[in-house]
C-alpha cells in the first residue's frame, strides 16, 4: 500500500513549479518584444532612408510605418496556425515554434543589405516585408500561448495576477530594446548607425532566443489542455470549432483590444516619431534628440511594467469587466489631453508619457486572463488568439500610418490624434459594458 501511495503522488503533484510558468510565460513574451520594438524604432529613425532612398522624407516615413502595418495583418494568420496546434498538440510545442519563427526572421532582418545596395534597391524592400510578414505569424501565436501557460496554471482567485507576467514582457521587451538604442545612439555617430548599429538588436536577438527555448523546453503541458486529452475532447479542427460554438466571444474579445492597441502604438511608434522631429520642420514635432526623448520613453515605459503588476489583483478583486470599464474610460479623456500636454514644455511631455504608459499597464494586464477566459479549454488558444490578432488589424495595424497622417493634417497639432484614441475607447467601452464578467469560470471546462 506504501509503494502504490508513493508511486502516485507525482502525478497529483502539479505540472508546473509557480517559478517555472512565470518565467516561461514571461522570458518568451520579453523576446517577443524586444524583437517587435526592435522594429518599431528602426522604423521610425533608420528605415526610412535607408529602404526607401528616394523618397521624400514624408513618403519615406509613411512607407516605413506601411511595412511596420504588414506584421499585423499576418498575427491572425499566426493565431490560426498557431491557435489549431495548440489546440491540437499542447501550449508547450506550439510555444517553441512561434519563439522560433519571431527570432529567426529577427535575425534575418538584421542581415538585410539596404536599398542602396548594388541589386537591392527593389529586392531589399521585398525582403523586408516578407520577414515582417514572419515576424506577424510567430508574435500571432506567441502572445496567446503565454497567456495560457500562465492563466492555465494558476491558482484559484489569481487567474488575473498570474496573466500579468506574460504581460510584463511587452514593457521589459521596451525597455531592453530602447536602453540599446540609446546606448547605440550615445557611442555611434550618425553615418555608424545608419550603416550598421542599427543591426545590433536585431542580430542580439538570437542570443535571447537560445535561452527563451532552453526554459520553454523544460516546461510540462498545462492542466487544463491536459484533463482536454484525457476527456478526448480535442477538436479535430479547432478554427471550426471555434466559429460555430464561440463566435460571439471571437467579435467581444477582438473590440475588447482595441482600444489598447490603438493606445500603445501612439505611446511607442508614434510618439518616438514627434518626439525626435525637429520643431522647424514641415510638420513641426517636438525637437528631442534621440537619445533623449527614448530615455524619457523608458522611463514612462516603467510605469507601463508597475501598473501591469498592479492591474492583476485589482482585477481578481473587482473582476475584469467593472476594472476594464474604468480603464477605458480613463484612455477616452486621456485622448483629449495629449494636444495640451505634449504642448506644455518637458513637464506636459512626461506627464503625457507617464499618465499614458500607465493606463496602458492598467489595460494591458488584465487582458491575459479577460480573454482567454471567454472560451472553453478545448479552443481557447485558438480563440483567444484569433480575438487578440484580429483586433491588431483593426486597433493596431492603421494606428501608426493613421496618426502621422492627422498629424500632417493638423501641421504638428494633436487633437486629431487624440480623438483618433478617443473613438477607438468608445469601440472597446461599449463591447465591455455590454459583455459578462468571467472571473468565476470554470477554466477545465
């Protein structure tokens, strides 16, 4: 009796060691964005010129910013190759393979000759697109598995708290990336970073890469997709499944983000833009070096990561659909604030910075457990996925060329920029308020 006791009390023992699904969770988000910030702020200060040669500098920054757009026209695709594996297979496998698909094409780009280069002036930006186009398929599956090992594996009462960690790795990925670019921007002169020191992150990357997977593969399948195995409950198609039993979740979910995404992008792609335009120029933007308005970035970027943390157990404890209304509300008057704040010297610009990246970790939080907890353990990676992806062609995909484009319409004002945030929380107040709280599923089911 002794003997049968023993031999079964690992299998009662949990899957995963708490210490193991947050760094898993989180290591493999922070890789993630750090490669997709990587992007993000070599489109806005080196890709440019260097892709888009002649061009003038307006059509050259609106080309730049199109290509940024591709990656997330490719995310639902990801979500749904990824979304059917892991639904099919487990979270731990399908995690691996977006981890490898976002680092290799990463890599990649930080090999690409430029279009000044004999043969490359019409190859190099075709190229480009292809692996941004790679870059939206892994970060399409990425995101939803990591929330899932989290959430999957969490404690009762602290879904919320758990999913916060695969969150922190957006605002880490930031800061990573943008102390190099700063750090590359203090000891390279311009002609150093144009011809090469942008490069830098991009192939640094691999190194990151190399240790998300050596945690990832150490990982055991969740509980939840396993007790889907042992029911037999696998779907044989999940995306079918999920369209025919779930699809009001699939449009909820999707508005949900919206809002968030449009918010993100105007704290990081296109502030980065305005904050280093020169003041004299055609569409005047704020005049910052570069290296002095990233660290101002990084710096609002912490409070993003504080107010990520904080958002978890403020969303177990008043539940995620009144947490997120109050958020939402929050970023629609915020959206009419940024004209008069950025216009209000250094304080107004990191009042703007500040008061923004936090309600962006107040929004962002949440949204690991708020989303997956809408479908059934059976296609939850695969709806989830596709809900979150799906709201990054709407919310996120237009946000960067649509604000510099009002932005040119207003010559350098922002109010059209802020209404543009405005509307997108009106879209995500009226999907939440009209939604049902979902703290309290059963998330076997």
């Amino acid at each position: 009796m002794s003997t049968t006791s023993t031999s079964s009390a690992p299998a009662a023992a949990p899957a995963n060691t708490r210490g193991r699904v947050i760094g898993a969770s989180m290591i493999g988000t922070t890789i993630e964005f750090f490669d997709f910030y990587a992007y993000a702020t070599a489109a806005s200060l080196v890709f440019p010129a260097l892709f888009f040669p002649k061009q003038d500098t307006t059509t050259q920054l609106l080309s730049s910013f199109a290509i940024f757009g591709v990656a997330f026209f490719a995310r639902p695709i990801g979500s749904i190759i990824f979304g059917h594996f892991g639904d099919r297979i487990g979270r731990k496998k399908t995690l691996v393979a977006s981890l490898l698909v976002m680092g290799i094409a990463t890599f990649l780009i930080g090999l690409l000759p430029s279009a000044s280069t004999p043969g490359f002036a019409v190859v190099a930006p075709t190229i480009l697109v292809l692996l941004r186009f790679c870059q939206g398929i892994g970060l399409g599956g990425e995101w939803s598995g990591a929330a899932l090992l989290a959430t999957e594996n969490a404690p009762e009462g602290k879904r919320a708290l758990y999913g916060t960690f695969p969150q922190l790795g957006a605002p880490i990925g930031f800061i990573l990336s943008n102390v190099l670019f700063v750090i590359l921007s203090l000891t390279l002169d311009e002609a150093q970073f144009a011809s090469w020191g942008w490069r830098i992150p991009f192939l640094l990357s691999a190194v990151l890469v190399v240790v998300g997977l050596w945690v990832r593969l150490k990982l055991m399948e969740t509980p939840a997709f396993q007790k889907v195995l042992d029911e037999q409950r696998v779907a044989t198609v999940p995306l079918a499944r999920v369209f025919t039993t779930a699809w009001r979740p699939l449009i909820a979910a999707t508005l949900a983000m919206v809002a968030t995404y449009v918010l993100f992008y105007l704290m990081t792609a296109f502030l980065t833009v305005v904050g280093t335009t020169p003041a004299d120029a055609a569409v005047p933007g704020l005049g910052y070096e570069r290296a002095g308005f990233l660290t101002r970035l990084i710096i609002g970027v912490v409070f993003f990561g504080i107010f990520t943390l904080v958002s978890g157990p403020m969303a177990d404890r008043l539940g995620r659909r009144r947490h997120l209304i109050g958020v939402t509300i929050g970023i629609g008057v915020y959206g009419f604030l940024v004209q008069p704040l950025l216009h209000a010297g250094d304080a107004g610009v990191m009042t703007t910075l500040i008061i923004g990246f936090s309600l962006m970790g107040l929004t962002f939080g949440p949204m690991a457990s708020f989303l997956p907890e809408m479908f059934k353990a059976d296609v939850r990676y695969t709806g989830s996925a596709i809900s979150y992806n799906m709201a990054s062609v709407i919310g996120a995909a237009p946000a960067p060329y649509a604000l510099i484009a009002l932005w040119g319409a207003g010559d350098g004002k922002l109010w059209l920029v802020g209404g543009y945030l405005t509307l997108a929380a009106l879209i995500t107040l009226i999907s939440i308020t009209i939604g049902k709280e979902t703290k309290d599923v059963d998330f076997l089911q």
